[in-house]
C-alpha cells in the first residue's frame, strides 16, 4: 500500500493502539499491538519485509544510519533519556536504602501538614523546574513522591499534578527546550510570509495568554487540589490511598517504585543533596551543550540561543551521573557494604525496565506513524473545515486528534504550525498569532491524553503509577480543560479578540468547577462517569 500520499488507513495503527490501551487497560500488548498493524500496512502484508522493517525501526533507536556515506552513530537523542531512567532509578533506589526519603517524608510532614499542602508543593514545584517536560515529570516525582505518599495522596493523583505541570507550563516558558524549538519554527512561518517586524520572541510572548489550554490546565490543578474535585477513577484511586493503598496492588509493583527489608531511618540531606545535584547539573549542562553548539557555530552567545541549541537529553544524562556519584559517595559514607550498594543499583535499575519497554514501543509506534503520514492526513481534512471565525478551534481540535494520534507534540508543531501560518495568511492575516497558538494549545491537549505519548509515559513512571491508571484518571480534567479551551477559541475567532477569548474560557472554567464539584460530591459516581468516558 502506498502512503507517499496520506489516506484514511494510516488512522488503523493509533487506533487500534488507543482503543486496546482503554479496553484492556494491558500498555505493552496494546503498542504491541499497533505496531503489527502498523508495519504490516507499511509492507502491504509481506511478512518477511515487515520482520525486516521493524528490526530496522528499533535498530534506529539505538543506532542512526549515516547519510552520503558517512558512518552511522549512536542515537543519542533516545539512548541518552534511557540511560538518564536507568541513572534515576539507581538514585531513587539508594536514596529508599539510605532511608532518606523517610526522613524527607517525616521532615516535610511536620512543615506541611495536610495533603492539600502536599499537593500544592508539587504544584509550585512543578511550576519551578520549567526547563524541560521530560526532566519535570522524573525529577518532580521523585522529589515529591515521599511527602504525597506520608499525606495519603494516591499515586494516579501524583501523576496528574506532574503531566499537568510538566508540557503546560514548558509551553509558555521561552526558556525551556520547548520554548526554543518553538520560537525557531515560529521564526520560519513568519518569515515564510515577510511578517519579519516581529520578532519570533515577542511574538512567542504574545501568544502566551492565547494558550488557553495551559493556562486552564494549570488552573485546574488548582482547582483540582482546594476543592477536592475527585472524579470518576480519581475519586476510586483517592479512596483507596485513604486506606494506605497509593497504587492497585492487583497491577503489581509501578515502574519506579523500589522497597527495601533493611531499610535505614536516614537523614533529610540523602535524598535533598542528590536531588538538588541532579537538578543543578542538568541545568548547568542544558545552558553549556547550547553554549558550545554556539560557540563552534559561530554564533552570537546568549542564553536564550543557549537554550535554543542544547542538548536535553545529553544534559539530563550528565545530571544524572552527578547525582549518581553523589548519591553512590553518601552511601559509602554512612558506610553501606558493597553488598548492599549493588543491590541497591541492581534494584534501581530493575525498577526502571518496565517505564524503559513500554517507551521503547511508544517510539517505535511513533516512528511507524510518521511513516505512515497519520498527521499530513490529518492536517489535509482541516481544508474541508475552513472557516475564518471557526480558524482557532479547529485548529485546536486538529492538532489535538494528531497529537493524541501520533503521541507527540513536538510532531504536531512541525506539522501544523507551517499549515496554520498558510492558513491564517490566505484567510485573516489578523488571526495569525491565534492559529499558531491553537496548534500549541492543541498539541499539549492531545499529548496529554494519548497512552502512547513519551511525556505522559515518563509522568506516571515519575509518580510511581501504573501508566493505564494515570491516563484514565486525568483525562476527565484534559477533556473539561479542553472544552474551557474551546469555548475560548470560538470566541477569540469570532470576536478576533484574545480578551473575549480568555473571558469565556474563564467563564466557561468556572461552570465546569461547579459541575465538577458537583459530581465530586456525589456517592457512586467514580466507575459511572469512568464507564461514561472510557
């Protein structure tokens, strides 16, 4: 079968993915599951060729073939976070041993004293590591996985407030990973159409309270955590963590979840001193692997291109081995046998495999997409809904079926940001800010409601959470934010006004707390409304 041009059958392997991920809940066989589709459609059903082609697409995780010639390399854009999960499971695993997350957990406990406290922690927290949505979701949940499991917090909830301050607030930060790779695409659609007055930067800036997803989103935390707004799964997941039950224990142990027999009392610094190393480090090798891309460049040396040009993943891994070598030297200070040390890493990086396979997957399954044209297609039936006023919300539920489809963002930049742009130049020049905002808005909405998405992967292998639970548990919040998000988009569109569009968001997010209030309220709502959604 030929898909140089897209058609409707590239929508089969997503699909097929989605829908066992929501129906037998099993994370493994449903990617699994879209990957056979997948390459079978890519080789019109020739197994031996599709046996081929997949060797090849999981090759390339590891491996990038040469171009002209040259000789291959190591992927080290995936290699590296891999590396980076094995390094902090090997922190979070001695960090348990040394028992410094107890002595974390009985020190915050008496500083922050509910689990409304608790959650709010990880809120700002999340709020203040900005500079990449991967190093959030891991970093954030483990910091704050022993102060939320002293205060009862399940572990699906943990998971929420990580994803829901992880990819929104990235994408209104410009310096961030996110921020950078967006003002560069954004500086290409408005050069494409001579709109060079603005800068990318600025116009970046502008779009920032145009992103009505993120920004509810992260209101919605808020709301989420003062008023308790416990649905459908969450209120189940809440309920059992009340009775000492953080996670389903019929699902076994979550990714990145390790205990120990001989576990120590411990001191606060052995889990402060290898976090706040590891967060340091990363931050300082994000700004010098931009500063020497700049520097053999030759380009002008400044933060933001510092950040537009780093590393990530490099970085995360160069933290990661700091915080290693400060965690493995406070153990042979408190004078941890060699025994125990590699039980330690072995544990460590035991707990690690299963977050390591199932993203393994999702990125195969990404690849194949990509092969397969899932997003051109999409983006082609946005020509068939074109309409001036309605320009922003289809944009933002365009871009958010790709991202949900494709299980990435930053695919769904590429693609739609340059379609957006055209769109917006041949329709109304005025609305251009407003569609490439929507495209962001949209993207972030669907990444964060996709099983096959890395970003919510790594969010529930951050909170010690079964992948499945998360995702069934936040997407109740993703779809009432979208809908705040939409109602906002039809306004802004309408009115071509970004202060009508953020007046019915507002609007619109204050009825749906109320509804939501409501149904937290209710005796028995949590399997209905769950069976309702899924």
């Amino acid at each position: 079968m030929d898909f140089s041009v897209p058609n409707a059958w590239s929508l089969l392997p997503p699909i097929v993915a989605i829908a066992l991920a929501i129906i037998t809940r099993r994370v493994l066989v449903s990617l699994g599951a879209g990957i056979l589709v997948g390459i079978l459609l890519l080789n019109s059903g020739d197994i031996l060729a599709s046996v081929g082609h997949l060797g090849t697409a999981g090759l390339s995780l590891f491996w990038e073939a040469g171009e002209s010639g040259q000789a291959g390399s190591i992927n080290h854009g995936k290699v590296d976070i891999m590396l980076f999960l094995l390094l902090l499971g090997v922190i979070t695993s001695m960090v348990t041993l040394l028992g410094g997350a107890k002595a974390f957990g009985r020190w915050a406990r008496q500083r922050v004293r509910t689990g409304k406290g608790a959650q709010l922690a990880t809120f700002l927290l999340g709020i203040i590591v900005f500079i990449d949505d991967y190093f959030n979701s891991l970093a954030v949940g483990s910091t704050s996985r022993p102060l939320t499991d002293q205060h009862k917090v399940s572990r699906a909830k943990l998971a929420y407030l990580i994803d829901s301050t992880a990819a929104p607030v990235v994408v209104i930060t410009p310096i961030s990973s996110w921020g950078a790779y967006i003002i560069a695409l954004i500086g290409s659609v408005l050069a494409a159409h001579q709109l060079t007055s603005e800068a990318p930067l600025t116009a970046f800036v502008a779009m920032i309270p145009m992103n009505l997803y993120a920004i509810f989103a992260l209101l919605m935390v808020l709301a989420v955590i003062y008023f308790k707004l416990d649905i459908g799964s969450m209120k189940r997941h809440e309920m059992m963590a009340a009775e000492d039950q953080l996670y389903d224990p019929a699902k076994g142990t979550p990714a990145g979840t390790v205990s120990f027999k001989n576990e120590r009392e411990g001191r606060v610094y052995q889990l402060v001193l290898p976090i706040i190393s590891l967060i340091f480090a990363t931050l300082f090798f994000v700004w010098f692997t931009g500063y020497q891309t700049l520097m053999a460049d030759n380009l002008p040396i400044t933060v933001l291109g510092a950040f537009e040009n780093c590393d990530p993943a490099g970085a995360m891994l160069y933290g990661g081995l700091v915080g290693t070598v400060i965690t493995l030297a406070i153990a042979i200070k408190e004078r941890l046998s060699v025994k125990e040390i590699l039980i330690g890493i072995v544990q460590g990086c035991q707990s690690m495999l299963s977050a390591i396979i199932i993203l393994i997957f999702a990125w195969v399954l990404t690849g194949l997409i990509k092969e397969l044209s899932t997003g051109l297609y999409l983006s082609s039936l946005v020509e068939s809904w074109l309409s001036p006023q309605l320009l922003p919300v289809i944009l933002f539920i365009v871009s958010g079926a790709m991202a949900f489809a494709t299980g990435t963002s930053w695919g769904t930049f590429g693609i739609m940001l340059p379609i957006a742009g055209d769109m917006a130049a041949a329709i109304e020049i005025s609305l251009m800010l407003p569609a490439l905002a929507a495209v962001l808005a949209g993207s972030v909405f669907g990444d964060h409601c996709s099983p096959i998405s890395d970003t919510t992967i790594l969010s529930s292998t951050g909170a010690g959470c079964h992948h499945i639970d998360h995702v069934m548990t936040q997407l109740p919040y993703s779809l009432a934010v979208a809908l705040i998000a939409g109602c906002g988009f039809i306004a802004m569109g309408v009115a071509d006004s970004v202060i009508a569009g953020l007046l019915v968001s507002s609007i619109a997010f204050v009825v749906v707390v109320i509804g939501l209030k409501w149904l937290a309220g209710r005796k028995n709502t949590g399997e209905s409304l769950q069976a309702i959604v899924s």
